[in-house]
C-alpha cells in the first residue's frame, strides 16, 4: 500500500501537514465504515483507499462488509433505483427480506459496530444495522452516494425513519440532501491519482490494448466506462453513436461490469449486446472489477470521454477522464453538474442528438479538446483527489467530537 507522503509531489507539502495536524485530533478513535461490497462500484474504490490511509493517520478504522443473497440485493436494488427516482412499488415481503437478512448480519458486526467512536454506514444497504446496534456508544452517520434529490415516494416513506435515527448524514451535492433532523454535510468523492486505474501509463501498455480490443489506431475513439446500469444511460450512447457515424466515422467503446450487490447488471449487459449486435465498430466490452489498468489504457486511448447517465450521485469515471487530459461529455444531472463545465471541460447533454451534437463539434475543433484537456486535469487537481476527499473526512469527525449543530454543512 503506498504511503500518503507519495503524494507530496503532485498536491504539495502543506496539503499532507494539514491532514496530519487534523488527524492529530483523532488518534486512537476507533472508526467502522460498512458497505455491501469490496469490488466494483465507486464506494468500494473510495473505501479500498481511505481505510488504509486514516490507518495511517492513527485511527484505528475497520470495513466491514454486509452479506446478502440475491433476495436482498434484489430490494437494495429497489431501494437504490426509487432513490434515484425511478417510480417502485415496496412490497411488504421485500421489507421483511431487507430487516431479516439486516438482523443476521447484526449478529456477526454488533460487537464491533457498538464498540465504534464513530460508524459510516454507506448508502441504504446497511441503513438497518443502527435499530439492530442498541446498546451503541458512538456517532453513526449515513453517507449517501446517490443521487436521491427526488426518490419514489415509497421507498422514501419507509427509508426516511431509519434514517432520522442517524446523528449526521453525507450528501454529495446540497441538491441531494433530505429533510432529517440531524447535521448534514457536504463531501465530494475523488479519485486516487496514483491508483492503477490512473497512473501514467508507457506507449506499450496502451497500445497491447488497442490491439487487444481490435481498435483502430486511425479513427477517433468515444469511450463510456461505467457499470452496466440503466440510468448510465448505454443504449442512448449508442443511439447518439449512430448519429455520429452519419457524418463522422468513429468507434465506441462500451466497456465496465457488474457489481456484487446490483443484480440488473446481466440484463442491462444483454440488452446492450443486443443493440450493438452487428457493428464491428461497438465494442461492448464486460470487464472484471479488477481491471484497472485496462479502463485506464482504454480512457488514455480515448479522444473523448462519455458519461451520458440519466441520474449520477458524482460520476468518478468523468472525474478519471478529465484528470487523462480528456474533455468529457456528460449528462446534465447529479454530480456530473460539479465537473463538466459547459465550454471549459467538456459539455452537458440531454439527449443522443445532444450527444451527436458536441461529440461532431470537438472532432472539428482540436484545439478545442486540447484546451478542455488541460483546464479539466488541473480542475480535477484542485477540486477532486483523494487527499482533499480525506481531509473533509476529517474535518468533519473533528467537527462532530466538537458538537457541530448547523443543518447543511460543507465540510472543506
């Protein structure tokens, strides 16, 4: 594991000091952090950093993960998806299936759980645990990754009362936060710059990946890396390949994988396949949770980045994007909103045709993408890597030991 100190040359030294001295306010705390997966998704790649650095630091911090059968991930998948607004039906067996399986995996993490100083329970997989810890000392805070600025009706109806429970809850934007009557804070994820999935990477290594995927080194390549996920939106990025290719010949990959706990994954997967059957030139590719250097090698290949999801908590593939130096179109939602910034990073879309559109505009103004490069990578530096992502982490357990009372907090 690298040492926080390797990143001294790309934020400074006085960024590295600060997080020292917050983390002096810390040490010997004991901190849980519970989700429902170690691989694929962009909580688990923030956890899989974070945990090991705040260890570094002198808090003593745990991730524990919960476990489900398909049952379970099934309603979480419910819950996520009315979250993020889609219209659903809770039923009264899923509420059962959810507490059930809840109280079975507070039975293995209670001890652990009510011993805590402070617990961060990640999105509303493991939101159950805090009825099931009674006897808990510490400070439990819900972190939200999604965007749930207008959830079903439902889902928010049941999700609500367990959440008020909390003493403080994560927001990624000040759009998402809900009426709860706890302090609320404001986080932006990050990327890790030195991760495999966004060092540097030599000529050879990019180019064994082209010629694995049978890419043309000729014609310019659009790129879309995210699971497989109906609100990233993949069949409108091939509808919007379409109308490129009328005028423009380019080729489109497709690339990303499921997740342990998304079971839609293989469906959505399908019906992509489905719709790209035939064009040599649409490269659906359906990746393991571990392959960094690939999505990294295929984004560097890239002319232009696509994120055209239909609902987004942040979106760390566009965040990648931009720190390789590529200009990123994106849908107009959600955290996106906080990094693609129209005519500087790239373009916000709406539609295929919107889509079309900016992706024929850049491939006729290089200079364009060029400037867009080098204003998003720096924009990334300054706003969204992980040592000012840790540093509001701290910020904001120094801030809660202290007695924060504010209702919406930003916690730079």
């Amino acid at each position: 594991m690298r040492s926080l100190r390797e990143y001294e040359k790309i934020v400074g030294t006085a960024v590295l000091n600060q997080l020292e001295q917050l983390a002096g306010n810390l040490t010997g705390l004991k901190v849980v952090h519970v989700n429902s997966t170690k691989s694929g998704g962009g909580v688990a790649e923030i956890l899989a950093w974070m945990i090991p650095f705040m260890q570094e630091l002198g808090i003593e911090t745990a991730w524990e993960v919960i476990k489900g059968d398909g049952t379970f991930f099934n309603v979480t998948k419910t819950f996520h998806n009315g979250l993020q607004g889609q219209p659903v039906n809770l039923l009264p067996s899923q509420i059962k299936a959810y507490e059930q399986t809840s109280a079975e995996n507070a039975e293995r993490l209670r001890p652990i759980l009510e011993a805590a100083d402070m617990v961060f329970v990640h999105d509303p997989q493991p939101a159950f645990l805090l009825r099931l810890c009674p006897n808990r000392q510490g400070t439990w805070i819900w972190r939200c990754h999604i965007d749930a600025s207008h959830p079903s009706r439902s889902v928010w109806k049941y999700l609500r009362p367990l959440l008020e429970g909390y003493d403080a809850s994560i927001f990624s934007m000040a759009e998402f936060s809900k009426s709860l009557p706890h302090p609320q804070f404001l986080i932006a994820p990050s990327i890790d710059p030195l991760s495999e999935k966004n060092i540097e990477l030599k000529q050879r290594e990019k180019n064994e990946i082209r010629n694995r995927f049978s890419l043309d080194p000729k014609r310019p390549i659009l790129t879309q890396i995210s699971r497989y996920d109906r609100f990233k939106d993949p069949l409108g990025v091939i509808e919007g390949y379409r109308l490129i290719r009328k005028f423009t010949p380019v080729q489109l990959v497709l690339a990303g994988g499921g997740a342990d706990d998304d079971p839609e994954g293989a469906e959505v997967l399908r019906q992509v396949e489905e719709a790209a059957a035939g064009d040599p030139d649409i490269h659906v590719l359906s990746l393991p949770a571990d392959a960094h250097l690939t999505i990294n090698a295929l984004q560097r290949l890239s002319d232009i980045i696509i994120q055209k999801s239909t609902r987004e908590g942040f979106g760390l593939t566009v965040t990648e994007g931009l720190w390789k130096g590529k200009p990123v179109i994106g849908g107009d939602v959600g955290g996106i909103r906080l990094q693609v910034i129209n005519y500087h990073t790239g373009f916000l879309v709406n539609s295929p045709e919107g889509m079309s559109q900016r992706v024929r505009y850049l491939l006729n103004h290089q200079n364009m993408m060029q400037i867009m490069g080098i204003k998003g990578r720096e924009f990334v530096r300054e706003n969204f890597l992980l040592t000012r992502h840790l540093r509001e982490y701290l910020t904001l357990m120094v801030g809660l030991r202290r007695g924060f009372t504010d209702r919406l907090i930003a916690a730079a």
